[in-house]
C-alpha cells in the first residue's frame, strides 16, 4: 500500500539582515500593530476603548458562550482518548530512546508556574469564596448561598474552573506543537499544527494570520494574568508596609489604585525583561524552582496553622462530586433568555411588569431575598408567591449569566494563555511521551490545584462558617483575601514573615508568567526558533507593559480589570477555532502517521509524493 509521507516542508521566511534578523517580518509588523493600535486607543480615547470593548464582549458572550463551553468540553475528552489508545498514547514526541530535557522536578515546576501558579496565589481563596455565593446551585435557588450546602457546589465549580478542563485546553495545543516539532522536526510554531489540513497553505498568508492569532492570544491571556497577580501584590506590598498612596481607600474595603497598580507593573516587567534575556534554561527555570519550593512552604503553613481535615474531607467529597458532574460541566451550555422567552413564563399577573423584573431576575449574583429587595414600585408591591414566580421564570437567564461571567471567563482566559502555556509546554517536553506529556499535564497539575485550593479556600470558608472570621475574609477585596486569611489564621512576626514570603512568590510567579510568555511571543515571531534575540525580548516585553498598564488606566475606577478581561475574551475567540482545527489536524496526523508505521515494516512498501 502507498502512503503519502507527511508534510514537512514548512517555509516561514525570515529577514536575512537589518533589525528583524532572524524573524519574520509579516507576523512581527502585524502582531505589533494591533498591539500599538489597542495601545494608542486606549490611550487616546480611554473611555471609548472601555465601552466599546465592554459592548463588543457582550455581544461576543450572547452568541458564543455555549460555542466556548462545549469545544472546551470537547478538548478534554479528545486528550483523554489519545492518551487512552496505546497505539497513540506510546508515541515519544523525538527520536527513539531520546531523553527528556528537564527532570520531572524542573518539568513539573516550570508546567505549574508557567500554567497556574499566579492563579492559585490570586484565586485559592477568592474562587472558593465566591463561589461559595454564587454558583448554578445558589442562583437557582437550590441552596441558600454562604452556607454549609453550598460548600459542595461551590467547590465543584472551582475544580471545573482549575481542573482537568483548564488543563486540556493548554495541553490541546501543546500536544499539537510538540508532536510536529519532535516527531517531523517542523518549527515549532502554531502554524506547523495545521500542516496536516492545510499544507503548503501554511508557507504563505494563511500561516502568518494564525501566528498572529497566536500572538494577539498569547500577549492578552498573559496581560490578565498579569493584571491580576500585580492587583495581590500591591495588597500585599501594602500589608507590609501600610503605603496609602498604592491603595484607593475610599471604598468599603481598600482596593489597589491605578497609580499602584501601575508602578507595581513597572517593578515586575523590569524583573520579567531581565529574566526572560536570562533564557529559559536559566532565568525560567531557576525561579520555576524557587516558586515550587515557596508554594510548598506556604501549603505547609495552611496544613498546620489552617483548617486541615475540613479541606480534606471536602476535597475527597467534592472531586467525587466534579467525575460525577464531568458531563455536565463540559456540555450544559446556556445561551441568553430573551425578553419574550421571560415574559411568557411570567404568571399573568406579573406580564405587565415583566421589563421591570427581568434584569433583577436573570442577574447572575443575587439571591430570592437580593431580588425582592431591588424591586422598585408596582413590582415590589406584588405578593410574595408572584415574585417567587417571576425569579424562577429568569432562571435560565440567571443560568446564562452566571456561566458567562464565570466558567465561559475562565475558559476565553485559558485559551487566550493556551498559545503560551502550550508552546512553552512543548518546548520543555521533547522526548517525553504522548500519554506521559497528557497526563503529566493534565492530571498531575490538576491534582495538586485541588488540594491548594480546597487547602487555602477550605481553610477560609471554615473560619467564615464557623464564625471566627465574622465576615473579615468575604469582606476583603478579591485579591486581599489570601492575606485576610492568613491574618485570621496567625498573629505577630510570624504572619509577617509569612506576608513578605507570599509577597515574594507572587513576585516570581508573575515574573515567571511574564518572562515565559516574551519568550513565546519570540518563538512565534521568528518562526519557531527556541534561541531568540536579547533585543526583541526586551521590545516584547516592553509592549506587554504598554498594553497592560493603557487597559488598566482606560478601564473604570471601581474595576480597573475590565478593559483588560473583555480585550482578552475578544482576542480568545479567534484562536479557540484554531485550537479545533487543531484537534481535528492531529487526528489525522496519529492516523495516518499509524498507517506510515505499518506501511515501513510491510516488504512492498512504496514511496508516495508527500501529502
């Protein structure tokens, strides 16, 4: 039988001389373009960039949501069939008996700081706690929110959220990128992994768009990760040192200003550019290592001084609860409850108000009792069995809203990081296997996610449940809880030592981030080589700063991440159709590489021109 060997022959061209040596010059000039272009809007016309950026991720979220739930879906159970099937799941992504690179030590560090570490230190309390009342459970009305039921739910969604699905969203392109770069020693850039669909299309314009895609993704995803980490580590900064000047302290609780939250960005883009020229078998890995074993100190810290056996025992209840919701979770999509669709399941009595009830109802936060409460004029005067009827009629909008700004949020940002995380999964993970590399990535992390965040998070809704916090951690800032925490947990120099730790870790996870994430943008922008130039690390992560600080300065003054969030879930939904036509390449790449394999051991064996 003749089998077409595989394409190969990838030509990304790349400038010979001048200041892009090395590198191509259409992805480099159009990915930098629209990152200027977002810069200057944002900078020019602060106020329109934020509206229109809200509104364009509105309507993205009213169309999409349910697209970006089931595909996210789908790449879970994709991964989990190719590592299950052994004639794929044995495939070695190099030569025969080649070695990996890295140990599992420096792997596992570098996949979990790269991959989730900023969003554990920022969310292992505040996903937990505000899950805790808001989830599908509590806005139904199933369970009363903050409550002793709620703590199931709550964590159910929270590993969803961290867990295998996270995960096989990085894994779903990493897989794609290192099975091209070690199996066919094809660059290893996002545009080798449709090759198998598109071929020598890849050579021209088709790849640079989808490089560019990469980019745009990748600078985005990073930026919100980064935005975040910045917002704890100036409330960090100002537990240690009680500087007013970083914090906006004219709310209920105090909250980073944009003035901190800038300068804390200046401070760790400088020690992100340093460590990115470093490289990675330096800079990258080294502080990879310093995060792991700091992390390990910190967990250490909630184990003995935290709430220990509760976090056990709802870590053990509640992963029983997520392999049982698994199905659900990854295809219940919801999609926006029309007017009409509201009014018609009103009882009758209520239909002539049904305009004045609707946002109250389908709203993704509030409670029966919220409801009841916001309700102005004729609708608060009717009786208590119509209202209760009215908020279950929004109960598919309360459904829909509660997704999209939750799972559908976390998914956009995962896959908007998965060109970063996945191409630096694949650049530390030659000569590992394709069912190693799956469940090395998907599972093992996933894993340890759990237990951080039912340590950290389970310690925090312990103290809340049992009445010794009284309110001090749901009352913090998202981003101060972690530290509200450890301030109801210990006193005295020890909780201070332990402030300066954490203040340090997050400093070198978003280093870590950042620094990483430049050197993707690197190996994108010229072509797949893992060496880059020193000059255009520091471009890179110069425009990474200018694009983060710009959104969070056009953003409102009560939520300086939103301009940064909605950028990032538009910039997503491009690359997420990559990614399934990502999966869909490299189903048939293990085929027919499958039929190569017993096409070379049959004697008759023919060559054919390459397909």
């Amino acid at each position: 039988m003749s089998i077409k060997p595989a394409f190969t022959d990838l030509e990304i061209r790349r400038q010979d001389s001048g200041f892009y040596k090395d590198n191509s010059l259409p992805i480099a000039l159009i990915s930098k373009g629209i990152m200027v272009a977002l810069v200057l809007w944002a900078l020019v016309l602060p106020a329109q960039a934020n509206g229109a950026l809200g509104s364009l991720n509105s309507a993205i979220l009213a169309i999409f949501n349910q697209f970006y739930i089931v595909i996210v879906g789908f790449f879970f159970f994709f991964l989990m069939a190719v590592a299950i099937i052994p004639s794929t799941g044995r495939r070695i992504m190099g030569t025969p008996g080649e070695k990996p690179e890295f140990s599992n030590f420096s792997w596992f560090s570098m996949m979990f700081g790269a991959g989730l570490g900023v969003g554990l230190m920022v969310f292992a309390t505040a996903e937990p706690l505000g899950l805790w009342g808001s989830n599908p459970l509590t806005v139904s009305g199933e369970v009363a929110p903050k409550s002793a039921e709620a703590v199931e739910s709550a964590y159910r969604y929270t590993f969803a959220h961290y867990g295998f699905h996270a995960w096989a969203i990085y894994v779903a392109t990493g897989l794609s990128l290192a099975y091209y770069a070690y199996t066919r020693d094809m660059p290893l850039t996002i545009r080798s992994a449709l090759t198998p669909l598109f071929g020598k299309l890849m050579n021209g314009a088709l790849g640079h768009l989808v490089d560019v895609l990469g980019v745009v993704a990748t600078i985005l995803g990073v930026s919100v990760t980064i935005g975040f980490g910045v917002s704890q580590f100036i409330d960090g900064v100002y537990a240690i040192t009680g500087m007013e000047w970083i914090m906006n302290l004219s709310g209920d609780v105090p909250t980073p200003s944009k003035v901190g939250l800038v300068a804390g960005l200046l401070v760790i883009m400088a020690l992100s550019i340093i460590s990115a020229v470093s490289g990675v078998g330096r800079g990258v890995k080294y502080l990879s290592n310093l995060n792991l074993v700091l992390s390990f100190i910190l967990l250490g810290t909630f184990v003995i001084f935290g709430s220990f056996a509760f976090a056990m025992s709802t870590y053990a209840s509640a992963f029983i609860d997520y392999i049982i919701h698994i199905f659900s979770i990854s295809f219940g999509a919801y999609g926006p409850q029309s007017a009409a669709e509201f009014s018609a399941a009103l009882p009758a009595a209520a239909q002539p108000l049904a305009s004045d009830l609707m946002a109250g109802a389908t709203g993704p936060w509030g409670s029966f009792e919220s409801f009841k409460s916001g309700l102005t004029g004729a609708a608060a005067a009717l009786d208590d069995e119509t209202l209760k009827a009215a908020y279950a009629a929004g109960n598919e909008g309360r459904q829909f809203a509660w997704q999209a700004a939750w799972t559908t949020f976390y998914w956009a940002w995962w896959i908007a990081f998965s060109p970063f995380v996945g191409l630096f999964l694949a650049r530390i993970s030659k000569g590992r296997s394709v069912r190693e590399f799956i469940i090395g990535c998907v599972i093992a992390p996933a894993l340890v996610c759990f237990a951080w965040m039912t340590i950290l998070g389970g310690t925090a809704i312990d103290l809340e449940l049992s009445g010794a916090a009284q309110g001090a951690i749901t009352g913090a800032s998202q981003t101060n809880q972690l530290f509200a925490t450890l301030g109801q947990m210990i006193s005295g120099g020890f909780l201070s030592v332990l402030t300066i730790m954490c203040v340090v870790l997050i400093m070198t996870f978003l280093v870590t981030s950042a620094d990483s994430g430049i050197l993707v943008m690197n190996t994108i922008m010229s072509g797949g080589a893992q060496e880059t130039g020193i000059k255009h690390r520091i471009v890179w992560g110069l425009i990474l700063t200018a694009v983060i600080g710009t959104l969070i300065l056009a953003a409102g003054k009560n939520n300086p991440m939103d301009a940064l969030k909605n950028a990032m879930i538009i910039g997503a939904l491009p690359f997420t159709m990559v990614m399934g036509l990502m999966c869909i390449a490299l189903t048939k790449a293990l085929y027919r590489d499958g039929l190569r394999d017993k096409a070379a051991s049959s004697p008759d064996a023919v060559s054919a021109p390459a397909e």
